[in-house]
C-alpha cells in the first residue's frame, strides 16, 4: 500500500517523521495517534491522511481506512495513489469488481505506474463475472502494451552448447518468509551445483532466516532492492544467464519489465502466479498435465506451456510443525469444516456453496481464518450474512491472520478443509494435508481452479475433487454421513504426503533440470 513521505514543511514536520518511523516499526496505535496530531493542525494534509489509512489497515481496522479512503478519493478524484490504496483494500474485503474500477482510475491518473496495472491484473483472477478469455486478454493487452520495451540486444552471447553447465536465475521478491518458499527451498536444496550454476535476484527488502537459507544454497544471491529495472536486466545480461525464472508474476514487486527487456535467451514464468504474465518475451509457462491438460486453449496464455510429469508443486513442510492430532469429530461428535485462505478467494459462489452445505448438515459448525477478521464490523457483516440465509452464528467461528504456529494449530479443530474456486489454494492446502486434514476442491477450466485438483490427483485423492460447486456441496455433505472416510484419512495424510512426489525435492528437482535441459535445447536448435 502507497505510503507518503511528504508534508507541508511545518512545525508537525518532526511529528510526521516521527509517525512513519512508528508505522515502519510496526507500532501502529502511535502511528495513528501522531498522524491524528497532525492532523488537529492540518486537517486537510493528504500526505498525512493517506499514511493514516496505512496504519488504520495494518491495525486491523480495515473497515475504517476504507471509510476515509472513500473520503480522500471524493475531495481529491485526481489522487491515483489513493484509488489505487482503495482499491487494494476492496481486493482484501472481497469486492473485486469495485476493486478493479478504483485500479482503472488510479491507471488513468498514473499511466505509467506497472506495480498499479499488475494489481488490478492480480485482481483479474478473483472476479467470478469474467470469463477465462477476459481475463486472459486483459493480461495480453498488457503485455503487448509492454513488449520490446529497450530490449538489451537479440543477440545472445550465451554459447549454444548441450555440454556445459547451464546459468539459471531466479527473480523474486519472495526469498524470505513466504508461501513462495514453502515450494522454493527443496528446489534451492536439490540443484545439481556441477550441472546448473543458480543465481538468485532478490528484492526483499528485510532479510530474514528465509533469505539466509537461500544465501547459503546458492553460489551467486544478488540484492536487487531498489535497483531500477534497466540497471538490473543489464546486471543478469553481464551474468550471461542461460534460462530467467519469474518467480512472482503479477504478484506484488514482480519484475516482469526487467522481462520485458530480454537480458537472457530463455525466460520462464513459474510458481508465484497461475495465470499467463501476458508477456511475449517469457517463453514457456511451467505447469503439468492435470492443472493445464492438453485441450486447455493455449491461446489463453502469452507463454508455451511446458508440463512437467505429475505436479508442478514440491512441497516442504516447516521445520518445526504440531503432531496430527486425533480427529476433532471424536471430540465433539460432529464435523467442522475448515477456510483458511486470504478473503478475496472467497467470492458470492463460494459463500453461497458453503450456506447450502451448512443447512444439510445442520450439526456440522465451520471456521474460517482471513485478514479481515481482525476488523469487528467486517466480521459482524459477515455473520449477518449467514444469520439472513438461516445459519445461526454460534456455528461459525472466525480468525484473523495469527502466527505461523497459530495457523497449524487451527487444523486440529477441523475435520475437512473447504477449498476456494475459481482460485485454488496452494501453500494452505499442502499444510492442511501435512496436518492430517482432508481438502475437498473444485476444479474448473482455468489454471489457477485446477491447481487442487493437480495435488490430490498426485496423491491418488481423486474422490476429493469435485466437477463443478453442486457437486462439491454433495461430497462435502457425503464426507459428513461418512465419517470413517475423514478419520481414515487423518491418519494417513501426513505418511502419505511425505511418501510421495510432492515432497521429494531431489527427484522433483530433476524433473525440473530436465525441463531447462529441453528448454534450453530447443533454443540452441536441437530437436527434443
């Protein structure tokens, strides 16, 4: 979220430094207390109104930094960091189209502002009344809009050899405490180091254990924070890397327009973004047969799809994780479903579907855990929701974001894992798993609705995938009279998720070595 660090040069000058030092530390009620000062003596300073809505979001209050947002935009229309700031917290409260439309105006003001136009492309993915050829040609529209933007050079100094080892970089914001990492780190453990030369371009601003594992994992880790996007393709062309890894899409702080300057001669998009960049210049888009089957439209997609055996996902579980616990149905005798995943997934479709699993299993209760819950009025909305459609409140339970230890220690209140279509979870459907928790999902057409269907599928779950929302309402229902099926799987899902491809880094990583091998034959000429 835009933050300012301007202001009318006054008396309250310190005071605002002051407040953006307490924002940046993280302690938010004296951030909000100095802006508030401020604002006593300044009442219409912008710059200090903004940076209070910043720390009104990160308190938690979400609702109330809407509200004066919506007031900011009104008495300043031409302000695009604020409708841009707008628009992502409707992204966090669920309302995607009025997102879009604040992303759009705040484009319109600020026309040449990338990080604005791939937060309402990000936004795209979740906005249930636009079909997959929409929001795929919005995304191509972009990046024609961003093509052979001071392209390097096209030619290459790269030796077009099959008999050298060959320099692979991955770019991301995301080498630290992450979703991301939680598929990275067995990659980084497992390169084959007389193969593949690994460089890594981070743009994490604050370093943490994460960061440091990836230092130590690989021979070249590159700083690129704050680097201009020119200064750092220029830097990966000095390196002569072989094959670029996009590690973030459209996610925030990507770096596809050092992309869409070709500083290598194979750019690859993977993990961090289930949907094409729209641009041109990444070549090849890294997927699998179940999450892109063949009759998927390729036209969807800027890239070429490369599909790598099983699933394009390899998993592994933090170091320091709970034991599965004994079913909470034992407990309580009767069946708790689980969300935990960020609200914006959560559209009408999804609500609607877990309403009408509720009323035909009148004992079972639910729990759901999402940024937003940290905001009272948000939550009480919510549950009226429920309350209008018949569902009393005491049967939910709902969480705002916690710790990490938290998070794990949720599951052994849930039965069954409810995931989110169109978009599938990812990272919190392989802890659900680790935890012993059986995830019940909706596959669709798209990428990003198939990406639970491509992980049960790899662990032989397939009755836990559901063909369309009826009948996943009809299995989460099943699974509820049958409860020998959730207790069986308790105790299996963690042996099983172990055992299995999807937490094997080293062979997963030598299917991986073996797609840049032919990626990389392919450009020097060869024939597969």
């Amino acid at each position: 979220m835009y933050r300012s660090n301007e202001i009318e040069p006054n008396s309250n000058e310190d005071l605002f430094l002051l407040g953006n030092g307490k924002l940046a530390q993280g302690n938010f009620n004296e951030a909000i207390n100095i802006y508030k000062k401020i604002l006593e003596s300044l009442p219409n300073n912008l710059s200090v109104q903004l940076n209070l809505c910043v720390a009104y979001f990160k308190k938690g209050n979400i609702l109330l930094a809407k509200r004066v947002l919506t007031q900011i935009v009104n008495s300043h229309p031409n302000h695009g960091e604020a409708w841009n700031n707008l628009a992502k917290i409707l992204r966090e409260t669920g309302e995607i189209e009025e997102a879009i439309q604040c992303y759009k105006k705040a484009i319109h003001l600020l026309p040449d502002s990338q990080p604005i136009e791939s937060n309402m492309l990000f936004a795209y993915n979740y906005c249930i009344s636009k079909s997959s050829e929409e929001i795929s040609n919005v995304h191509i529209r972009w990046g024609e809009n961003n093509s052979d933007l001071n392209i390097l050079s096209k030619n290459f100094s790269n030796e077009k050899s099959l008999h050298r080892s060959l320099r692979i970089g991955y770019v991301s914001p995301d080498f630290r405490k992450h979703a991301v990492m939680f598929f990275l780190k067995p990659i980084l453990k497992n390169h084959d180091s007389k193969k593949f030369r690994i460089y890594c371009y981070s743009d994490t601003k604050y370093p943490d254990d994460d960061t440091h594992f990836v230092q130590k994992q690989v021979p070249h880790f590159f700083s690129c924070y704050n680097i201009s996007n020119h200064v750092l393709a220029k830097k990966i062309q000095d390196h002569r890397i072989d094959i670029l890894v996009d590690l973030t899409g459209h996610s925030s702080k990507n770096r596809l327009l050092v992309f869409s300057q070709r500083p290598a001669p194979v750019q690859v998009t993977y993990l961090g973004y289930q949907n094409t960049t729209g641009l041109k210049a990444i070549n090849y888009l890294i997927t699998d047969q179940w999450s892109s089957p063949p009759e998927q439209k390729g036209h969807l997609f800027a890239e070429q799809l490369f599909r790598i055996p099983d699933c394009f996902l390899c998993f592994q579980p933090s170091d320091h994780t709970p034991e599965v616990n004994i079913s909470p149905l034992f407990q309580k005798g009767y069946t708790t479903f689980g969300v935990l995943n960020n609200f914006s997934r959560m559209n009408n479709l999804m609500i609607s579907a877990w309403i009408k699993i509720l009323k035909k299993v009148p004992k079972a209760k639910m729990i759901i855990q999402s940024r937003p819950f940290s905001d009272l009025s948000f939550t009480q909305k919510f549950m009226q929701r429920f309350k209008q459609q018949g569902i009393d409140p005491s049967r939910l339970t709902l969480y705002p974001y916690g710790s990490l230890d938290d998070f794990y220690l949720r599951h052994h209140d849930i039965d069954l894992i409810l995931d989110t279509y169109p978009d599938n979870g990812a990272s919190t459907l392989c802890q659900a798993l680790w935890m012993g928790v059986p995830v019940l999902t909706c596959s669709g057409t798209t990428f990003a609705s198939r990406v639970g269907g491509s992980l049960l599928h790899t662990l032989g779950l397939d009755d836990l995938i559901a063909a369309s929302l009826d009948d996943y309402i009809q299995k989460a229902v099943y699974l509820t009279q049958h409860p020998e099926i959730l207790i069986h799987l308790r105790q299996i899902l963690r042996p099983l998720l172990s055992q299995s491809t999807l937490c094997n880094g080293k062979l997963f990583t030598q299917k991986l070595e073996s797609a840049y091998k032919k990626m990389w034959r392919t450009y020097c000429g060869y024939a597969l």
